[in-house]
C-alpha cells in the first residue's frame, strides 16, 4: 500500500512545481522575444562581409575553452553571472586564424589580447597558430593599453607589439596559494574527517591545515619551475630578450624603473618588451594608415572581426569527403557521475559519446581532448571501461591532454594507446582522496539534536553525529584499494615497473615535460598531432575529423550566435577586485559541493588550477 506523503512536503511539492512552470514560462517568453527581436534586426541589417585588404581583429576578452557551457537566460538578465569570464572556444578560434592565412582578403591579423586567459598550453596553441599566420606573409600587430601575464605571452608571438603610453607590461612570476578554513571550521564546530593515500595529494589541505605542507610545497615549487621556465623560454625565443629580464627581484626591478624615470611603459620599451609606445589615437590612426578605412563608414579602419569573420566559414560537417574518420571527443570540466552539461564531463553523458563513437563504423579512431582536474572515482572507471571497451572494437584510441589532465584526468587517459600533453599541461597527482564533514558540534552549540531508529547502525550515519571508528577505518581500506588500482592501471597502461610508478604517484603533480621525461606521456604536442597520431596508429592516409559532442538544443544555438556574432555587450555590475575576492572565498566551496561520488571517493587534484 502507497504511502501518502506528509501535509507539509506536498505543500512545499505543489509550491515548487508552480514556481518552476512560471520560472520555465518565463524562459520561453524571453527566448521566444529575443528570438523575434534578432529576426527583425536581421532582416534589417546586412551579414557581415570581408572587405578587400582587411585586417583580421582579435578581440580576446575571455577564458579560452576546449568545450562551452550551456548559458542560462534567466541569470543572464539577472546578471547571476556578472563575475564569470565570458567563453572562447579555442578550435574555433584557431580555425578562424588557420583560414585567414589563406584568404587573400585578409591582410594582416591586428591582436587585442586584453583580458584573455585560459592556461599556457591553450595560449601556447594559439601562438603557433599565429606563428603560421605571419610565415604566410602577413603581419600580425599586438595593440594593447595593459600587458598582463599571459595576454604578454600570447602577443610575444605579435611581429610587432604595440603599448600604450600610459599603460605597462605586468609580469609577476607564478605562484600557487590558497585560503586555509580550519581554524574557522574549528570555531564554528564543523569536523573534517580526511582518508587519503598519496602524501602530495593536497585537495583537503584547505580543510585539515592552517598552512601549505612541506611536501604540497615540494611539489609544487617543482611544478612551477617548469612552467615558468617553459613560459620564459617560449617569450626569448619569440622577442629575443636579455636574460634574467623576468627573475628581477624588488630591488633590481627599483634601479631599472628608475633608469627609465619611474615610467612603465618606458621600461618596457627600453627592456624589449615592447617594440613601440602610442597613444590610443595614434594606435588608431597607424591602422587607418596601413589599412586603409571601411567604404561604409570611413571613421573607421578596415577590418573585420574574428566572430564574424567565423560567421562566414561554411561548418565542418559540410566539407567532409572522406568515409574514414577520426573522431574528438572533450572531457572538459570535474568528472562527475550521472548525466551532465557540456563543461562538465558526466560519466553517463561521456560513455554515450564514447559509445556513439564504437557504433560508429566509419570511425577508425578517437582522440579524447582532456581538460580536467579530475573527480569522481565511480565515474572515472564508468569512462575508461568505454575506452576499453573502443580498444576491443578494434579502434584506436589517444588522449590529447590540454591545459589540466590530473587524477581522474590521468586515469581516463592510462589506458589509451598514446598520450600527448603540451609542456605546460598538469598532470599526475595518481592518488586517491575522501573527505567527509560532520557537524554534530556546530549543532550542539545551536541546540539542534538529531535522533531516531533505525534497522542497522549503517542507517543512522549522518553529518550531525560522530563517525564511528570502524565506519572510518572501511572508509581507508576502500582508498587503499583504490590507489593501489590506480598504481596498478598506470604500471600495467604504461608499461612501468610498479615500484617506479609508486615513486612517482603518492599524488604528486607534473608538468608536461617532467611527465614525458617520467614516461607517464608518451609525446608533446597539441590536438593536431594528437590526431595525425591517431590517424598513424590506425593506419589511415585519408581521414576527415569529426567532433562528436552533446548536441546543443535550438535555445542554446541561439543564445551562442546572439552573445557571440551579434557582439552583445551586457552590462557587468561587479569589478576586477570584487571579482577576484568572490573567485578566491567561493569557488572552493562551490567545488567541494559539486562532488558527489557515492562512495565518497575522489581521483581529483583542485589544486590543479590552469598555469
């Protein structure tokens, strides 16, 4: 016989289910508005066209991204997300400039990298890619009021880097820290029950210390050594620069700055960052000068931007000629059981593109493009049991790391018959970690108890009473097994001795480079070579590439092309500042309450920010 449920959960069910049909009655509304509204001004405005001579814009304000999330339009007009970074994906940015080196329409690339980011391996790609632009024999021109860090690296690739007068070049090392909240946890009541096995596995650290570990800062230090030395290499290389020029302490860079009269941008001219200092007029007048004005409206110089220079490339799909392919797939985001979003990697959602894949005959091979720090242990195996699963089927399969492929990362890229990371890509951290709060104190300060019966002593856990000792100890023997899998997958995957790989796990992060050298990636190299070493593996001489992704409903295709070829600008109430205090208190929070594994077990490395 049916329970009927109490009075009160169908009241708070019926004011639920009518508070989400308006909330989804008023999405419809305004997408079906917005729609009409970008139909009218359609019909009334011209599709954007290439003029003759024109320079190719790149107005890079953004995080650049190997997959996009799917855009809500209520906290759009809400403004919910007015500190999120606005969404670059990178492949479509690197066609756009591989097709306007081609085009004789395009003369020159003018490059505004002003706030863009996204980690040195995806910025890295970006540069190679402009690297090709200019071997063709058109110029690429670096404009900027403000070089930060990695928009710097990024115009280091510029023929020409142009600064404003006022402006400066801000280059002020790597480092990596975080806020530690045990003492508050402490004060607050709140018990942090950590099981582990890796001493470099620091996800919890934030948790159970007051301060970074000797051996997190061990590892860590190792890590940033080789990314900022990759970072500093790359830029010689490009400007040709004097040594030493960004490993200036505070008292070096002092007599320097004063050399140049205490003026920044002067101090970038004089120290070769910078090839010349203009003034935004100037800068203006420069492009009008070499490329001439547009004929509908000679205020302004001839070029075109890269969005709607995008708009004009006909889709992939359209020019596939071969019936052999090689398919990518992304795993972008925390690896999370169930179905997910794009941007995030669920283990349902990524085994069913995976499977597509399988079932797929006129695929040969599939390259995995991994940008994750890892997560879920439950949904981690669910993907790699379909990577195996690919293998049988007789297809070959290749992980192509980007900015971050740690933990889970790793573990769904072991069993792949080659790996490829960039240099700066983060990888490793082959440990396992569990973490469980309970509050049974914080309630007891605030007078709430919590009591009942129950059928075994299993049914009366919960996160308002103590962890039984024996509860915690089958808490460990589940980790300990699980790293010893981990250790196991990775010898067995990579060919390494055991004892080598329990060396160099212990949940430790690497670099690219130090994880070629370690033999845990078998190249360097990008998605390009990822996929012409697939195609090699497979043994295919004509191949076209597919991307087999979620497909994006008709309201997200136009919510896209409205913020991004439209070229809206919503208005942003928040600042550089407040922005970044939110990043650093709530994002952590926001990431421990993302994770929901059902055994409470984690392959994840939340230190593994992108560098």
């Amino acid at each position: 016989m049916s329970q009927k449920r109490p009075l009160l959960v169908r009241i708070f069910r019926f004011i639920w289910s009518a508070f989400n049909g308006i909330r989804r009655t008023i999405i419809n509304i305004v997408f079906f508005g917005l729609l009409a509204a970008i139909i009218i001004s359609m019909s009334q405005d011209k599709a954007p066209t290439v003029p003759e001579g024109a320079a190719l814009v790149l107005n890079l304000n953004g995080n650049l991204v190997e997959q996009k999330k799917n855009l809500d339009p209520m906290e759009l007009l809400a403004r919910q997300d007015d500190d999120k970074e606005q969404e670059i994906l990178l492949d479509d940015l690197l066609m756009t400039i591989d097709q306007a080196a081609s085009d004789d329409r395009i003369s020159a690339i003018v490059l505004r990298p002003g706030g863009v980011s996204g980690g040195i391996a995806k910025l890295q790609q970006v540069g190679e890619a402009l690297q090709a632009f200019s071997a063709s024999g058109k110029p690429v021109i670096a404009q900027s009021g403000w070089y930060s860090q990695n928009p710097y690296f990024l115009a280091s690739y510029a023929d020409e880097i142009q600064l404003n007068r006022s402006g400066m070049v801000s280059i002020e090392g790597m480092g990596m820290y975080r806020l530690f909240y045990k003492e508050l946890l402490d004060k607050i009541g709140v018990k942090t029950h950590l099981f582990r096995v890796g001493k470099y596995k620091s996800f919890a650290e934030s948790y159970t210390l007051t301060e970074m570990s000797e051996p997190a800062k061990e590892a860590n230090r190792a890590l940033l050594g080789d990314i900022w030395g990759h970072y500093k290499s790359t830029i010689h290389a490009n400007r040709d620069l004097e040594d030493g020029l960004f490993d200036r302490d505070l008292k070096q860079l002092e007599t320097a700055l004063k050399a140049s009269g205490g003026d920044f941008s002067q101090y970038a001219y004089d120290n070769g960052l910078v090839d010349s200092l203009m003034t935004s007029v100037e800068m203006r007048d420069a492009l009008i000068e070499r490329f001439g004005t547009l004929a509908e409206d000679d205020s302004k110089f001839n070029g075109i931007g890269w969005q709607d220079y995008l708009s004009q490339i006909p889709p992939k799909l359209d020019l596939l000629t071969s019936d052999t392919q090689v398919a990518v797939v992304v795993a972008q985001g925390t690896i999370l059981p169930g179905n997910q979003p794009p941007g995030t990697v669920g283990g349902n959602s990524m085994a069913k593109l995976l499977r597509e894949a399988r079932e797929d005959n006129a695929i040969k091979a599939v390259v995995i493009r991994v940008d994750s720090p890892g997560g879920s242990v439950f949904a981690s195996e669910q993907i790699r049991q379909e990577i195996l699963a690919l293998k049988a089927a007789g297809k070959t399969v290749v992980s192509s790391m980007s900015s971050v492929a740690a933990s889970g990362g790793y573990w769904i890229s072991a069993n792949t018959d080659r790996i490829y990371a960039m240099p700066s890509t983060v990888t490793g951290s082959i440990g396992i970690i569990g973490m469980i709060q309970t509050f049974e104190d914080t309630a007891a300060t605030v007078g709430v108890n919590m009591d009942g019966v129950g059928t075994t002593e299993m049914s009366g856990l919960n996160v308002f009473s103590p962890l039984p000792e024996q509860f915690k100890s089958i808490m460990q023997m589940n980790l300990d097994k699980g790293y010893r899998d981990f250790i196991e997958l990775v010898s067995s995957a990579r060919g390494l001795d055991l004892y080598q790989v329990e060396a160099l796990a212990q949940g430790r992060v690497w670099s690219g480079i130090a994880a070629k050298e370690l033999g845990l990636v078998d190249e360097l190299g990008d998605l390009d070579d990822a996929i012409a070493g697939a195609a090699e593996i497979a043994g295919l001489e004509s191949y076209d590439t597919v991307v087999i992704e979620q497909p994006v409903s008709p309201e997200q295709e136009f919510l896209r092309e409205f913020l991004g070829s439209a070229g809206i600008e919503l208005p942003s109430s928040g600042t550089p500042l407040l922005s970044q205090l939110k990043h650093q208190l709530l994002d952590p929070l926001e990431q421990r309450l993302s994770l929901s594994d059902p055994a409470n077990t984690y392959l994840l490395c939340l230190e593994c920010g992108e560098l």
